[in-house]
C-alpha cells in the first residue's frame, strides 16, 4: 500500500516507522516546506498536521480520489463541509479525535457508563485531560470526543473549560511535559466516587491505530469511523 504522509511532525514520523514495519511505502511526506506533488500516486493518505492545514490536506485528497485517514483536531467547524465534498467526490474518509485501539475501547465503556449513571441524579460527572506542553488545542479533541459520549447518553447539554452550570460538564485541560495522553472521567456523589482512566504510554498506539484504518478504508466509499474499523457497532 502507499501512503501519502500529510503532516511529517512527530506523528508523522511514528506513523512512517510503523507502515513500514507493516510492509507499506511512503510517497509523499508533506509539511508546509513541499508541495502536493505525489499525493496522486498514493492508495490513501494518513494527515497529523496542524488545525489550520487541515482543510486543505482533506481537500486535495478527495480532488485526488485518495482516501483519508485524518487524526488531526482543532478543525471540525469545516467537518459538515469536509463530508459534503467526500460524497459529492465518492470518496472515503475517516476523521477521529484519537485512533489509538485503546481510547476507542474506552469511548464505547464511556457511553455505557453514561446510560447507566443517567439514571441515577445523585452523582455528576467532570473530566480532566492531560497533554504534553505542544499540544495547540484544548480541551483535546479525545476529551471533547467523551464528553459528546456522555451528552449523547445523558442529560447533560454541554462541556465547558470554565464553573460548569448544572446541565454542562466540566473539563479540565493539563498541559504538562511530555505527556502523551492521559484522560479520566468522574462520577462524584457525596458517599462514592466512579472514575475511568486511559493513559496513553507514548504515540505509538495513536500511529498503529491511524494505520489500521488505512489499510482497513482501501476500497471503500463513504464517511465511517473507528467503529466501522474496530466492528464496535
């Protein structure tokens, strides 16, 4: 399989090692110093960029007919339009705020968890994330991906970095180190407490994730997400 490589950060360069372990070959390695050039000569392409170079990456894939696997946060205003183009295109795409096999276990436990704490008025739920110093969003598009979990699964409305109102959860955003990932989601009552944790030990669960969507998309029309890859529906 070859692979275009939207964003050559340090997720780009995880996500290189990785697809070449796994057999595949990197054609294009783009960062804001080179051009397009070779992106119509890939079987799919993988973006980790930045929020602002996001669109365009998205973009010139779909006016190239190569799929995309897009790990990139802080963009998803565009998103409706994004997926327009795709169908307008036929072409493939998946966007995740996390492609690490792990957060996408835990997504599925968060929305379970939420379902059964709904019924129950005693306990309210908070969040905290915590991301190494270079991270440019926050909260982090995992936190934000959880708390749409909980809403959609609950009857809080809404999330919010600031004093929560009644129907809103709070998160609380870390910018620590070299932290790869650490995201937590409390339900606080005056007798007890329940809480689950992912912590993420370094990017390659990110990288190997963004991988295996890759190679699971190729043939494929349509908007899906890790679910359709993991088969979690």
């Amino acid at each position: 399989m070859k692979i275009a490589l939207l964003g050559y950060g340090k997720m780009g360069q995880v996500i290189e090692r990785i697809a070449l372990e796994r057999g595949h070959e990197i054609v294009l390695k783009k960062d804001e110093h080179n051009t397009y050039e070779g992106l119509s000569n890939a079987d799919v392409a993988i973006d980790f960029s930045i929020p602002t170079a996001a669109v365009s990456n998205i973009s010139n894939c779909f006016h190239n007919n190569v799929p995309v696997i897009s790990g990139t946060t802080g963009w998803l205003e565009h998103y409706d339009e994004m997926t327009a183009l795709c169908a307008e295109k036929n072409g493939a795409f998946i966007s995740s705020s996390n492609f690490s096999l792990g957060v996408n276990i835990f997504f599925e436990l968060n929305e379970y968890l939420a379902k059964m704490m709904s019924k129950l008025d005693s306990y309210r739920v908070e969040m905290e994330e915590i991301h190494h110093t270079q991270k440019l969003d926050a909260p982090s598009g995992t936190a934000i991906s959880l708390a749409k979990g909980v809403i959609e699964n609950s009857n809080y409305n809404d999330w919010t970095l600031e004093s929560p109102e009644k129907n809103q959860i709070h998160i609380e955003a870390k910018r620590i180190g070299t932290v790869p990932g650490t995201h937590t989601v409390t339900y606080n009552s005056a007798v007890d407490s329940i809480e689950i944790k992912h912590t993420a030990h370094n990017r390659e669960g990110f990288a190997l994730g963004a991988v295996i969507a890759a190679e699971w998309i190729i043939g494929k029309q349509g908007v899906f997400t890790m679910k359709d890859v993991l088969d979690l529906k």
